[in-house]
C-alpha cells in the first residue's frame, strides 16, 4: 500500500488487527467462496440434508442461521460451530473426518478492503515466545483451505503430541498470507489511534455513491454514515507517518494480547513487579547474580504454568499464588486431557501436592491456592491474604509475575469501546464481559457498520473465530450493514 495516497474515496471494509481472525477475513472478502463438495457426506444427517438442498450455492450466500440450526459444539457462536462442523466434522469426538468443503476464487467477489496490523502479519502470535507448544491441537490452528499438516511437511517439520510450537503457528500465517494472495490488502506497522464517525453531508453521500463503480457486490449503504480511521504507520526510513482513512465498514480484530491485566494494587507499578513473560530472561539473570529469594508468580492459567516450567527449568525458586483451589473444575488443568498436555498436568501435580511448603518432591516450589495478593512493597516483600481464613502472610522475593490474562486495547475508541460491551457500565473483558454482536452477522448491537471477531466477542480459539469471518463476509454481501442493530448509537462517537 503506497502511503503517499490518501485514500479519499472510502473503503467499503477496513479491519484493525492483522492476527488469524483478520487473515481469514481478508481471504472471505478477497473472493474465496466454500462450497459444499458434492461427492461429501456429512455424519449430521440433518446438516447434509440443507446443505444437499442448496447443493451449487456458496455458504456465504446462504441462510446461517437455518444451516447452524441445532448444531452443538464449544463455541457460544452458532456460525462458529456450524463453520467448524463444516471444516472438522466430529472434531471434537477425536476423529478425523475430511472436510466437506471445496473451494473457488471468484474474483467478482472482491470486496476491497484494508487490513491495519502494528506488527507482522499473525498478530500477537510473533509476540508469543516460540518455544511454546500451542494448547489446541495444530490441525485446529489451521486457516481454511490450508492443511497445517501440509505445510509443516513441506518444511520438514513434525508435531509433538499434535501440538505446534508457536513460532511455527505465526510461519504458518505469515505464508498463508503470501500463498492465498492477500499481502495487497495488508498494511503492517500501523498503528490506529482513533475511529470516530462522520457525519456525511448529502453532497458527500452522492459522491461516494457515484465511486462505487467497480464489479464487486458490496454495495453502499442505504444511508451513508461513515467512519474516520486515524493513526501512524512506519515509513521506509524508519519515520513515523501519520494517515487518515476513511471506512464505510469498520471491523474490529484487534484481540487482547498486548494489554496485560492489572490486580490493581497497591506497588504494582514498583520496578520489581511484572506483567508479561517477556520479563523471564531479565528476572531469571537477575536470580543467576546471586539473588537468592523465590520469584512470585501469580495466576493460575496456562500462562503462569509456562513461567512455572521455566524457572524450574532455570533452578529458580518459586511462590506460585493463585485464587481458586486446586480441584475447582474451572481450572484449566482439570479440563485438559492428561495424556496431550503432561507439562500442564505436573504443574497442577505440584500446585496440589506442595501446598503451603516448599519441601517435598518438588523442591524450591511452593503452592499458595486461595490467596489474594493485597500490596507490593518498595523491599521487594509482597502481602498476601488466604480468602477463607483471613490470615495475612508476607514474603520476600526477587521479582513477581503477574499472570492473569489480558485486556483488550481499545483506546483508539471513544470509552475504549465499553458501550459495545455486554455490560455496558464495564470495561470489555474477553471473558466476562465481551462485545456485544449479533451471533448471525457478528455486527456490534449497539453501533451500525461496526463489527468485532475473535477473543473481542468470546472466540477465543482459531478453530472457532472463523467463523465470525464467515458472518461478517454473509452479512456484507448480503447488504445486512445497517440492519439488526439497536438505534442506540453512542453520541461520542
């Protein structure tokens, strides 16, 4: 994309974040069309049956509700499940069953569009440290019409246990990009800082009318209302430029990653305290200097497991701290299947059985679960409260790692986008309280023209936020921009 042009007429879709729920986007909207392959057979009776029925006609083009219609799968999405039943039919049984999927390019289709990325294409996957095995299995990382499988073999590599190691992952995207032909609607190192809507005086509207002249389907809303897309991006000289564009459609796929989450405490802020595992290396030289005291590692998810696994690996001395028990089903580790995912399952064998010292087989780790930290001190002392009891305890330690997930970043909107959310007197939180979107066309309730993918709205698996491109593309095409959302629109924006 050459930056020297100011786009003045508007693009029909531009999409903030460049990571796998963009990516298949861009592959929907650049044309690709799936077709239920004739020759299929799919295990539910009654999906085969529709999809027979609509036998020649692109899923894109079809009704997704009566095709998602009584399909369960672990997902909230029904798209999700229904996209994911046509690419993986009975993953989740442990079989493998062909997709019932083919694929064309029908370059009519072409909706043109911008995808808006702050680094490489993938997203927060080259984030990620790549040594990492991902916790789904590879084949369920895979983008449509691309066997991971396939591209691993290519490259002379093998899965462990199924699984793929995270810098594998962000290779895979980087390539799929390139092989599908979609690097001309990518633009890496642009940073959006801020979305507001226009309003579009009647001469405005007949001009951007009057520029739609190109084949492709997408047509201009019924009543225009556009949005402004400000930001900077890096030039070739390693400058800084600023652009500003201008979207008839605004998607929003910009995940959670790199907002770490807070306990909002007090001393959370002092040098020694972190929030991200970038900060190992330092924190584990530091303890090689001649520190002697355990670091502090504090959540229990996958994240934390991983910083459990490398300071032991680094003869590292750990306090592992955490609010749930051990035995709460929620708990991660007591969903996984232990025989795919044994790192994680010796980390909850020590949470479970060093609990309250850190003498036993496990020496230098000690479990407290139930526990709340209550401050950091300028010593480098952390206070701590046991949740049933009461009792304080206060420990030293060389640093701390607070892992307990991440918030969305979504500055560059009016609130950080908190009236899209479900709950709309709270901050958007993936988990708890995610973007509120139809679950048909994954446009936001609250905001026409305005639509979210991926862990934004709850998806927060590959295999399942597919899906919400395949909604997005149907709703675009299907001329659904200004339909099925509440007038509400937030004055500000």
């Amino acid at each position: 994309m050459d930056w020297t042009l100011q786009a003045r007429s508007p693009f029909p879709v531009v999409v903030i974040g460049n990571g796998p729920s963009a990516i298949c986007l861009s592959y929907f909207l650049s044309g690709y069309r799936p077709y239920f392959k004739e020759s299929s057979v799919h295990p539910n009776p009654i999906l085969q049956q529709k999809l027979k029925a609509n036998q020649g006609k692109s899923i894109v083009d079809q009704d997704l509700q009566h095709l998602s219609e009584g399909l369960v799968g672990r997902s909230h999405s029904p798209v999700a499940v229904l996209f994911d039943s046509l690419l993986r039919p009975d993953a989740d049984l442990g079989v493998f069953v062909d997709s019932v999927l083919t694929w064309t390019q029908e370059r009519d289709q072409y909706i043109p569009h911008l995808v808006l990325g702050k680094g490489p294409v993938g997203g927060a996957w080259h984030c990620i440290e790549g040594s990492m095995f991902t916790l789904s299995l590879g084949d369920w990382m895979e983008l449509p019409d691309l066997p991971f499988r396939d591209w691993m073999r290519d490259k002379k590599r093998y899965l462990r246990n199924d699984r793929a190691m995270t810098s594998q992952i962000a290779q895979y995207y980087q390539h799929y990009v390139r092989a599908k032909g979609l690097e001309q609607n990518f633009v890496c190192g642009a940073v959006v800082t801020s979305v507001r809507r226009l309003d579009v005086s009647a001469e405005e509207e007949r001009t951007c009318a009057d520029t739609e002249t190109s084949p492709h389907p997408f047509k201009p809303s019924a009543h225009p209302s556009l949005f402004e897309v400000n930001g900077h991006n890096k030039a070739k000289d390693g400058s800084q430029r600023a652009f500003s564009i201008r979207a008839e459609n605004i998607v929003l796929a910009s995940g959670t990653y790199d907002s770490p989450a807070w306990l909002g405490i007090q001393g959370e802020e002092l040098p020694f305290v972190h929030h991200t595992r970038r900060a190992e290396d330092v924190v584990f030289q530091e303890y090689g200097r001649g520190i002697s005291d355990p670091i502090l590692v504090v959540g229990a998810g996958l994240s934390a497991a991983d910083a459990v696994i490398s300071a032991r690996h680094s003869n590292v001395p750990v306090i592992h701290t955490f609010r749930r028990t051990v035995s709460d089903p929620e708990l991660i580790f007591n969903q996984l299947p232990r025989m795919m995912y044994p790192e994680y399952h010796k980390v909850h064998q020590m949470m479970a059985q060093q609990i309250g010292t850190s003498t036993g087989p496990y020496d230098g780790y000690l479990s407290l679960p139930e526990h709340r930290v209550l401050a950091f001190r300028p010593d480098n002392k952390c206070v701590l409260r046991h949740l049933v009891s009461g009792v304080t305890r206060t420990v030293q330690v060389s640093a701390a790692l607070i892992l307990i997930g991440s918030d969305p970043n979504l500055a560059f909107l009016p609130d950080c986008g908190r009236w899209l959310a479900v709950c709309t007197e709270m901050p958007v939180n993936t988990k708890r309280n995610p973007i509120d979107v139809n679950c048909y066309t994954y446009q936001c309730v609250r905001e026409r023209g305005l639509y979210a993918l991926g862990p934004l709205v709850g998806d927060n698996f590959v295999r399942f936020l597919q899906g919400g491109a395949l909604a997005v593309t149907s709703a675009l095409v299907k001329g659904w921009t200004n339909a099925q959302c509440s007038p509400a629109i937030d004055p500000s924006f």
